[in-house]
C-alpha cells in the first residue's frame, strides 16, 4: 500500500548496491560486518534477543512493569488485610456492634411508639409534604394502636425521604412494633452525604429466622436462624445469641474461637500445625508432633522413602521430622547415610539432622529455588554415625539458614516433600 510504514525497517542499513560498489576488499569487509550487525540489532535477521529496543518500546515496557507493580502491590495489601488475629476479630466486632447501636435507625427502632391514652383502637395516618428552594421533604408515618385494660399493642410503618441543597440525601422505611413498652421491629435507611452513599438494614427482634415457603411438594426447611437473647430449650438448657446455621458455604472463615463436634478439611493449618489430609497426621510442629517414616536398620544396607506433602508456609522456627532410622549395633564401628530430599520450594531449603531424639539440629547442606515463583529442587547429604549403641537419627528440612535463624518468612514455602535415606556399614 503506498504510503504505508515499514515497521521492520528499524535504524537504517547500509544500502546493498553500494556496498557492492566499494573497490576496496578490506573496506568492503568491514562495512559487510556493519551491515550484517544492523540487520540484527534491526530484528531483521538472527532469533530477535539482539535488536534495537526504541525509545517507544522501552516505554511501553515500562508502563507495564509500573502495571505489574500496581497489581502486585494490590495484591499484597489484599493478603496483608485478610490476615486477622483472634484479637483483631474482637476488635473488629465490638467496632462494628458500637457503629450499629449508634445509628439513627437502631435507636428509632428501640423507641416507644407515641401512643393514645386510654382503651382505644384506632388507625392514624400522618403525612408530611414540605418543599422550598433548599428542601424538599415528605414522609407518611401508619398507626394502628389497640389498647384496653392497660394492655397495648401497637404498629407504625414510615416512610420517609429527605433532600437538602447541601447534598445531604436521606430516605427511610420502618415498621416499628410495640407491645406493652417490649419495642422491636425493622428498617432500611439510606443516606447519600456530599455524595457519599451508605445504607443499613437493621433487625431487633429475639430471633430472625430464614425459611421455605409453603406449597406442594415443598419439606419445611429453616436454615438460618439470628437469635439476640438467651433462648430456652426443651431439655432445660439456654442457648446463648448466636447465628444458627444448619448448612454454610463459606470461601473463607476468620474466627478467635471454633468448636466443633466434627471437623473434617483438606488440609488444616492452625499457624503452628498443618495435618497431612491423607494420613491425618501431623506435618509441622515441634519435634515430638512431627510426621516421619521410621526404619530400623541392623546391619543390612537399607533404601527407605516417604512421600510427605507439606502445607503452606511452614518450618518457620523448628525442625519437623521427616524421616527417622533406628539403627542396632551390627560389629561395624559406624553407619554411612545418603539422604536425598525433593520438594517444591520458593526460595530456601535447607536439610538438617539430629540424633538421638535431641533438638538440636546440624544442617547439612542449602539449596535455593532457582526460579523466581515455585520450582522443584533436590538437595543431597551424606551422614556418618557411630553404632557402639542404639542409634537413632532424625533427619528434617527447613528453612533455616546456617545460623538457625528464618529467612525471610514473608516469601517461603516448602510443599509436596519426597525424602529416601540409604544405609549402609562403614
């Protein structure tokens, strides 16, 4: 197409006609060799890793980084925000109760309706229309009252909206029950200040229950139930305020306190603990708890593994055991172990051992993960141990450096562990 431009062309080359025009060899040669470069810091010849990169490109790629950077960071600040403590879920509930109880609805909805004297029953109707140049008001508020021998009863429906100059934007719909002074009910307000929206839905009742509706071929099913007060129960006891669920999909669960008749997970990590979800066993505590594969060995040359799949960010502060060999004196004055330990890692890994059941760890060697996410590594070590008595030797990995102190805890996991120990007389 005339006119179009040529993204190939890149920095300009050495024309070829008169290249071919040079009389000297040796001129001619080095302009080949210049030539020959261009094309290839233009892209136009060789894989492309060795062309130009223009003023343009570089920023685009910057723009993409500073994107990738942006994203990350969100990211971050999302995992940092989702990790709460027991204390700061207390916290936040009490905050949260406080804001509610000091909400214009909640304190409407705890007010006593303004009610006639006397044994009457009676439905009246208010209704508010205002407008100026700075407000425009208007509001209906329903109330039927039945009322006799000092017994009340009563019910009062409002709706309510509001809108000032001031970008103050107000609306309201609650009904309010009285009887005899006990006030509970329900509201929806919504707000709008310098354009700020923000909305509540409040319900004060004993018990706020979700249920089925009614018809054929519909089981009466209530799988929700909020109870506010102590509820009696048939057996005697009182069930304190609670919500009551009978089934509950949730993607995630923060709590300060979980009881539980059966608990049944994948995987469960408590902060100091991960349970393997095939064996139900302990992966990560301290050496007592740890999950290992124990092998006596007598004197015959041994090749022992276990496939130990490990959860989460662990190995932080100790040492788990991930295979143990008992070891009986067989005449020979010691015992030569190979160990090879495979895991999936980010960053560091580093493989210790110990004897006897002590806590005190040697470590054998450390690896680092060579890729910049997860990536599979092997590290390998070689254990020589005097068999005068009963032996026993515990081997372990973590991410522990040289001085036993973590590495950066923020960015490590060790997961999907496979170790082998072979033994034999030295």
């Amino acid at each position: 197409m005339a006119g179009a431009i040529n993204t190939k062309k890149g920095i300009p080359g050495i024309p070829a006609a008169a290249l071919a025009a040079v009389k000297d060899e040796n001129a001619r040669q080095v302009l080949q060799a210049i030539a020959d470069g261009l094309q290839v810091r233009n892209g136009n010849a060789g894989t492309g890793e060795q062309r130009f990169v223009t003023a343009a490109e570089v920023g685009e790629i910057r723009s993409t980084l500073q994107a990738q950077g942006q994203r990350f960071s969100l990211l971050e600040q999302q995992s940092q925000t989702s990790r709460v403590t027991a204390s700061d879920i207390n916290r936040i509930i009490n905050d949260l109760q406080a804001q509610v109880m000091e909400s214009l609805l909640w304190k409407e909805l705890g007010e006593r309706i303004d009610l006639i004297e006397g044994d009457v029953a009676s439905i009246t109707t208010d209704v508010v229309v205002l407008q100026t140049s700075v407000a425009s008001v208007a509001s209906t508020v329903t109330t039927l009252q039945a009322s006799v021998a000092g017994n009340t009863a009563a019910i009062q429906t409002e709706a309510t909206v509001r809108a000032n100059a001031d970008n103050d934007i107000y609306a309201k719909y609650s009904v309010k029950i009285d009887v005899n002074g006990y006030v509970s009910g329900f509201g929806l307000i919504s707000t709008a200040n310098n354009s700020t929206p923000f909305s509540e839905f409040i319900v004060r009742a004993d018990r706020f229950a979700i249920g089925s509706p009614s018809g054929p071929g519909i089981t009466p099913a209530i799988p929700f139930i909020v109870t506010t007060t102590p509820t009696p129960r048939p057996d005697g006891t009182t069930l304190p305020p609670g919500v009551y669920m009978s089934t509950a999909v949730v993607k995630e669960i923060f709590g300060a306190y979980i009881f539980a008749g059966l608990l049944e997970a994948a995987s469960v990590y408590t902060g100091s603990r991960f349970i393997d979800k095939d064996s139900k066993q302990p992966v990560l505590s301290a050496a007592a708890a740890s999950y290992y594969n124990t092998v006596i060995y007598t004197g015959m040359a041994i090749n022992t593994s276990a496939n130990l799949t490990m959860y989460g960010p662990n190995f932080h502060s100790t040492v788990p055991i991930n295979q143990r060999v008992s070891i009986q004196p067989s005449g020979s004055p010691g015992v030569s172990l190979l160990v090879t330990a495979t895991a999936t890692i980010n960053h560091f890994f580093s493989l210790y051992y110990s004897t006897n059941g002590g806590t005190t760890w040697t470590r054998i060697a450390t690896t680092v993960e060579p890729q910049s996410g997860y990536g599979s590594v092997t590290i390998v070590g070689v254990v020589q141990v005097p068999v005068s008595a009963s032996t026993t030797i515990d081997f372990g990995v973590s991410v522990l450096n040289a001085s036993g102190v973590p590495w950066d805890t923020t960015h490590i996991w060790i997961q999907e562990l496979s170790m082998s120990v072979l033994a034999v007389n030295i």
